[in-house]
C-alpha cells in the first residue's frame, strides 16, 4: 500500500469527546484545554485560547506594546502569515537569513541586525525542532530586546531541560487539523507575565465563538482527511487522482490547502474555538507525549537510514525535536517527489516561504539567499506517528532507489 503524506491524529477517543461537548454541563473544555496545556507544555504558564495562530501572534504583539515605529525580527523562510501579523500591529518587520542547508535562522548575525527601534526578536521553532534558545536569549537580554517563541509546529519540544515556549516572554501555537496538538482549528497564546496575559484576555473576550454548525462540519473535514489518508484508501484512490493532477504539473493537496500570501484581515470577526473543538483539544493532550514519542522515534530512525546519503542534505535537528516533518533538501525536488510518487510514498513541499521576496507595501527586504534555496528545494518525508518501522526503511529504501534513478 501507497504511504500518505501525513495522517491527522484525531481518534475515536477525539470523536467522543466531540460528541458530549455537544450537551451543555460540566466542566468548560476552554479551560480545561487551556490548563492542561499550561500545566503539561507551559511550566504553568497562563494559556489563552485564540481564533488562529496569527492572531495569537497579533494579541502578543499588542499585549507587549509592540506597534507603528517598532522593529521586529524573524527569520525569511517562514509561514507569509507571520510578517502579515507583524505589519498588522504597524510595527517593521526585520528578516535574518537561515544557515546554509537548513531551515532556521543563521543566529550568528542576529546581534548586527538588533537596531535602536528592534522591540522583539521571534525564535521560530520550525518542523518541531527547538532553536537554540539559550542563545538567542542571552543575545535578546544583552538588547533589552522581547523573546517570542513561534511555537506553532512544536508544542512539546525541549529546548535543552526547558519545554519550548517557556523560554521567551511570549509563545503562540497552531492548532490545525494537522498539527501534534488539535481543536480541528484555533490556535493560543502564551506569556510569562500577568499583564499581558489579561490584556490578552480582554482582547478574546470580544470575539464570539464558532458556532455549532461550523463545528460540526470542522469534525466532519477532520474525519474526511482520516478516512482519506487511511493506507488503503488513499491507496486505491486519492494516489491515484495525485498521479493524474501530477502529469499536469498540480499537487493537487498542495493547491487546495495552500493559502495565499498576504495582509492579515478579519481580525474582528474571527471566531473563537467553540466547546466542541475545544473538548477535542482536551483529549488529545492524553495522548500528546504518546504520538510525540512516536514520531521522534520515527524521526531519527529516518536519520539514520538517510544520513550519508549523497546529493542529498539532510536538514540538522535538534535533541529535543518532536519531528512535525522531515525535511530534506534537494536541487531537483520536483523530480524526486516524482520519482517517489511512482514507489508509492507521497511528499509535500510545505507551505513556507522566502517571507523576505514578498513585497509589501512596495518595500521589499534584502535578499536572503539560503532561504531562498531552502524555499526552493525542501521537500517533507512521512515520518507521523502511525508509521512503522518497516513503512520507515521503505521510505529510505525508496529515497535511496530515486535518487539513484536521478543521477
């Protein structure tokens, strides 16, 4: 059977709790989730719930007092909706190029960039592998400038003995249907000081919730994308309808799941995770360290197997990673995809960019070359946490036998 690109990890265990959500009483799942996160991935830090991650970032941003004349800096290869969320508050944004052959900032010139107007510095922990915080810290201190963590893809990770997002002032979190922690869609904001924390709060308190309806159909898509993505299913038929958009030149997922780049808009109007999402989110933080294992497990066995292989750079991570991807970096990754394809894995090319190629307002940044490259040639193996071993060696197996066909 053909290998999906990923698997969500929403279970019945999820579904259940779905489903008595829909019945007023008990506990209120908002709170439950946000203290369980909290006291689980946060060393007790104060959790807010938010519509999305974007707007988690725009919340902190504007609890820290961040805004028009302000100078923040994050790295170029990113998601586009993290500068729009900046330049949402009127503050700059400052990109730092990534490290050669990898996908996190080159930290070594952070200190040049750090002006009089820098008022945060944003550590993205990307793919579920910790920056090295320590670092970035001491240099963010020496400034007088904020730390925020771009916890996004990593809830869960270690930063040396400190869980990601504990490390900075400020940290905010995805999550979307596919990420290693799920409501079906939402995102939160965390800080370590009470006062931005209940500026954020106030700041939510003005938003309504999903309603029931948009719920539902929120489980029903999540539940859709499972069955999918179920081996056999996929296997005898959305592999085949990828091949057929392929030998049009579409990744046909990629296409439907991309979002475009640009400002962000409907701040006001964004809705809040409801009950039901929010009681999804609440049993699945049972089974968070569980599915993180797995995936570490998976994560550096993929490492080992692929390691020495040439013409191919395998991405650094770090101890502490929880592997939300696997990326590799290759100059023809169009062609392995395809190669790939045909040996029945499915891949991604994900969804971040050269942020610092994206003109806004006409003011482009300078360049940033690695993460132009980066953007250019990435490409994401399976490496989800229902995946065994032996799916595992044919992953590598199949690496191996394409690039072979490709040299």
């Amino acid at each position: 059977m053909n290998i999906p690109r990923f698997r969500p990890t929403t279970s019945f265990r999820e579904a259940a709790a779905f489903l008595r959500a829909l019945f007023p009483g008990g506990l209120d799942p908002a709170e439950q989730f946000a203290a369980g996160l909290s006291d689980g991935a946060l060393a007790g830090n104060p959790v807010v719930l938010a519509p999305s991650a974007r707007i988690a970032l725009y919340w902190l941003l504007k609890s820290l007092g961040i805004g028009p004349g302000d100078h923040v800096i994050l790295q170029a290869f990113n998601f586009p909706a993290v500068p729009a969320a900046i330049r949402a508050t009127g503050a700059e944004v400052g990109f730092l190029d990534v490290g050669a052959g990898t996908f996190e900032a080159d930290w070594s010139a952070l200190e040049s960039v750090i002006g009089d107007r820098t008022k945060a510095v944003i550590a993205t922990h990307l793919y579920g592998n910790p920056v090295d915080l320590a670092r970035v810290k001491r240099i963010c201190d020496s400034k007088g400038v904020i730390l925020i963590e771009d916890c996004a893809q990593a809830i869960g990770a270690m930063a040396g003995r400190r869980k990601v997002g504990t490390v900075g002032e400020g940290a905010f979190f995805s999550l979307g249907p596919t990420k290693n922690l799920t409501l079906l869609g939402g995102g939160a904001v965390s800080t370590s000081d009470s006062i931005p924390s209940a500026k954020i709060r106030d700041m939510a308190s003005a938003h309504r919730s999903v309603g029931l309806g948009a719920s539902i159909k929120l489980a029903a898509k999540a539940a859709a994308m499972g069955v999918a993505t179920n081996p056999m299913v996929f296997s005898m038929t959305l592999m085949p309808i990828l091949r057929f958009f392929e030998r049009r030149g579409t990744d046909l997922v990629h296409e439907v799941m991309q979002e475009p780049a640009g400002p962000l808009t409907g701040i006001e109007n964004a809705r809040m995770p409801s009950r039901q999402m929010a009681a999804v989110g609440v049993a699945q933080l049972c089974r968070l360290e569980r599915m993180n294992r797995a995936r570490v497990r998976n994560g550096w066995y993929l490492r080992s197997r692929l390691q020495e292989v040439q013409d191919l750079i395998v991405c650094p991570m770090r101890t502490g990673s929880v592997f939300m991807s696997f990326p590799v970096l290759h100059p023809q990754r169009e062609a392995l995809a395809l190669q790939l394809r045909r040996r029945g894995i499915d891949t991604d090319f994900g969804f971040m960019a050269d942020c610092s190629t994206i003109e806004v307002d006409e003011s482009p940044e300078s360049p940033c070359p690695n993460a132009e490259r980066t953007a250019r040639e990435i490409l994401h193996l399976p490496v989800y946490p229902f995946l065994k071993k032996r799916q595992m060696d044919r992953i590598a197996d199949a690496v191996r036998d394409a690039l072979q066909d490709l040299s």
